[in-house]
C-alpha cells in the first residue's frame, strides 16, 4: 500500500512537473490557438446547464452511481443505457450544442472527479488525483501532452478548466481538441 501511495505521488509531481514542457513543446503560434481555445471552452464550463449539473451532483451522488468502480466503467460497452444518461441529461446536452470541428471529446466531473456528463464513454470513471482534474480544482487551466487519446483513437491535446460556481472552483471540464484543426 505505501509503495503504491509512493508511487501515486510521485507520478503526480512528474506529471505536474510535465506540464510547464508541454506548453514549451507546442510551436508559439500553435499555443496560441490552444490559449483561445481554452479561453472558449472556460465559457462552456460557465453554462448554468453546466455549472447546476455539478452542483447538483455534489449535493448528492445519484443511487445508481454509488457503486460504480473503474472496473464496472471499463465494461461498459458505449451503449449501454447506464453510460447513455451521461450524453442525454442537459449538460450533456449542453455539451453537445457546444462542440465543435476541433474537439474531440468533453467531460465535465464533480468535485471527487466523478463523471456528470460527457459527449461520449471517456476512459476513466473517475479522474480524481490526475492533474487534469486536480489543476481545474485548485481554478487554474490544465494543458496535457499532444498524444493519441485511447477513447477516441485521435491525436490531441487535452485541457480542462474549473467548472465555477460564486467564483469557487466546483467541478472540472476537459475537453480534446484535434490537433488536425486548431
């Protein structure tokens, strides 16, 4: 157990200690782009849609999300009616109203790093103790590495924001965006 918190914590101060290089890596010109892209999508995350979906899931977990672990999400196929709720309730919906060519996927998560909504089945169930949830949650913007993402098999860039409710921090928003568009 402790040489798995060990190694927890240390991957957590590379992967923070990573994020600086990934900004340098980008071409100034590209990191541009990114920058008015985030600046959008922190827009997004302002939609009352939005911002009440997290509220309200922080206020109370619903009964049927209690119980779900990674392994339960990982087998899960993309239709299943549990995982389609996700794309149907308003956030969802008002993440699909606000896609656009260069993103390839959104997910907005509550403060544990919980799922609320998202344009389709992310990787993970939970993003909690990553830094593209815990930046959001501490109100600072999160910019990943370009990579191929696993959920979607697109080359990209993931950043997220703080979904803000009174100016706190109550929830995080990632979105991808492909690096063919920007």
């Amino acid at each position: 157990m402790k040489s798995s918190l060990f190694l927890r914590g240390f991957l957590l101060a590379f992967a923070a200690a990573a994020f600086s290089a990934h900004a340098a890596d980008l071409d100034p010109a590209v990191q541009a782009k990114v920058n008015a892209k985030i600046a959008e999508i922190k827009t997004w995350a302002a939609d009352p849609a939005i911002v009440a979906a997290v509220a309200a899931h922080n206020a109370q977990l619903p009964t049927d999300q209690a119980d779900m672990t990674q392994e339960k999400w990982k087998a899960l196929s993309l239709l299943d009616p549990f995982v389609r709720s996700f794309t149907k309730n308003e956030a969802g919906v008002a993440l699909k109203a606000k896609k656009a060519d260069w993103s390839t996927e959104a997910f907005v998560s509550d403060a544990k790093g919980l799922k609320v909504a998202f344009l389709a089945k992310p990787s993970n169930w939970s993003h909690a103790g990553m830094p593209k949830h815990e930046d959001p949650m501490l109100g600072k913007p999160w910019q990943g590495a370009v990579a191929i993402d696993e959920s979607t098999g697109l080359q990209q860039l993931q950043v997220s924001v703080p979904v803000l409710k009174d100016g706190k921090p109550i929830g995080s928003l990632v979105v991808g965006l492909s690096m063919g568009k920007i």
